[in-house]
C-alpha cells in the first residue's frame, strides 16, 4: 500500500482504516509513505512488485505519470486497485478505483452556497478559492463540480484562487498574505464574501490567520471540504458555514475489493463512498 503521506487528518484517519480493516482479516500490509513526492510513490510501488504482493493499492498524489508502473506491475501480474485520487491512464492497466466523488462533493458545496445566498439582499458575491494539491484529480474534480453549477449563476465572481497544497501551513500563509497586501479579508477594494476551500486543513490555517489578524468574518460565508473533527466543532461554533463531508474510512470496502480480486473475481470499475454535507442548519 503505497500512501502520499500524513498531511491532514483525513489522510491519517485514511491510512488508519486501511490498517484496521487488514488486520481484521488477516491481510498482511507492506507499507510505504512517499511523504508528498510521486516520485517515492513510483518507487515504492515498484519495490512492491520486486517482493511481488499479491495486490497493490495507492493513492495517487497527481493523475499522471502512471502508465510505466503499471504496465509493470501487470507484466507481473499483479493487480492494482487506485484508491481515492483518480488517474490518467488505460484502464487496462489497473483493476478499478474505490474512493470519493469529488465532482459531487464540489457540487454540493455551489448548492448550499446558492441556497445561502437566496436569501441575502446582497446581489454580488466574490469568491475567494483555496485549492488542492495542482494536477490532483481531487482538487480538479471539486473545482469543476463547484463551476459547475456557480459559472450559471451571474451574482458570483472568482475574485482569486490559489494553489494550498492540502496544507494547513498553507492555508495561513495565503491569508496571511491577502491581508498583509489588501489590510484586510479584502483583495484590492473588493471584499471576499465567500470563501471555497478544497479541504479542512487549509480552512483551519485560513480561519488561524483571521483570529491573529483580529478579523471576524460575519459577512463571509466559509465552506469547507472533509468534515474533520476540528472543522465540526468551527461549524458549531459558528466559525464556517459548510462542510462537505469527504470519507476516509475506505478501509472495508477496500479488504472487500482485495478477497474478491485474490480470488480471482472481477471487481466494478469504480467504487464511490457514501458521503453527507453537514450546515450551519444542522
Ligand atoms: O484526497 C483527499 C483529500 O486529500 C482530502 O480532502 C484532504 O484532506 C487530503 O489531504
């Protein structure tokens, strides 16, 4: 199993799953974490099919780049299962995909957004984007479901969007920097109304800075992506307006998918995990 790294709770709650539910049947795990480079991915996998497993699961950091690998590890005859992240390449090539709907969950997050707004006397609304890691299917495919919908909708502009890595350290920055530029939650003259960000950790380092800069965003509705705990207890207290649920826990699903190709079965093409949108409501 080869894992991108630890860089949210999400992640550490994915690779978590995973475990638990191996050793709940009795699967063995070589493990590697290719701490945030595709590049310790490729290796790792290819190491894997030196020791030649039975199955390799990965995540992938980037959809491209994959077609070498995995014609090897077919050439080896070990089947691949893509988990969460989707890839680039001839299907062929790996068993199926299990993970999230990231066009839907972008969707989901324009929907509460639209709904929100439907009852604001405001006409326009500037939106502020925090996305994912570049070239990620995750974070393509949320911003394109979150377009989607918003791009029929002439009250929204994207004011700014910018690139945070899934990171916390980068959600802070970038609004450290916006207010350090603009002196405040505001780029040039125009003010942020809404901000979308791609995950939780970037939200919790965005809503960091505002506490240290002393700003309070009564007036900028907040939504988030994943539904950690952290990000719940900013829902409850009023300090974002929407959180997308994104389910880690692909741990049994995944045990379920490894039993059936080791027995030979074929498994569905792709496999998405159910999810929910918690509000300000709820
Ligand atoms: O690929 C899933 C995303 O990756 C989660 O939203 C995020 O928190 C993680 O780092």
């Amino acid at each position: 199993f080869s894992q991108i790294g630890t860089e949210s709770a999400w992640r550490i709650q994915n690779t978590k799953s995973i475990f638990e539910a191996a050793k709940d049947r009795n699967i063995e795990i070589l493990y590697d974490d290719a701490k945030q480079k595709q590049s310790n991915q490729l290796k790792a996998i290819r190491s894997f099919i030196v020791y030649q497993v039975d199955v390799i699961v990965f995540v992938p950091i980037v959809s491209d780049g994959w077609d070498n690998v995995l014609q090897e590890a077919k050439d080896a005859n070990i089947p691949v299962i893509v988990i969460d992240r989707q890839i680039n390449a001839d299907p062929s090539l790996y068993a199926g995909f299990l993970g999230e709907d990231g066009f839907e969950q972008g969707k989901s997050a324009a929907k509460f957004l639209i709904n929100k707004c439907n009852n604001s006397p405001k006409k326009k609304f500037n939106i502020l984007e925090l996305a994912g890691t570049a070239n990620s299917s995750i974070a393509v495919s949320r911003a394109e479901g979150f377009r989607e919908i918003i791009e029929k909708d002439a009250r929204f502009n994207f004011i700014h969007s910018e690139d945070g890595d899934f990171l916390r350290s980068r959600g802070k920055e970038i609004m450290d920097k916006i207010i350090a530029k603009n002196g405040g939650l505001k780029i040039e003259n125009n003010s942020i109304d809404v901000i979308f960000s791609h995950n939780d950790p970037m939200t919790l380092g965005l809503l960091e800075s505002l506490d240290e800069h002393k700003i309070l965003p009564k007036n900028t509705i907040i939504i988030s992506i994943d539904a950690e705990q952290e990000s719940i207890d900013a829902l409850k207290e009023g300090k974002l307006n929407c959180v997308v649920e994104c389910n880690p826990n692909l741990g049994p699903t995944l045990m379920d998918l490894v039993q059936k190709i080791s027995a030979g079965e074929t498994i569905p093409r792709s496999t998405y995990m159910q999810e929910t949108v918690f509000t300000e409501d709820d």
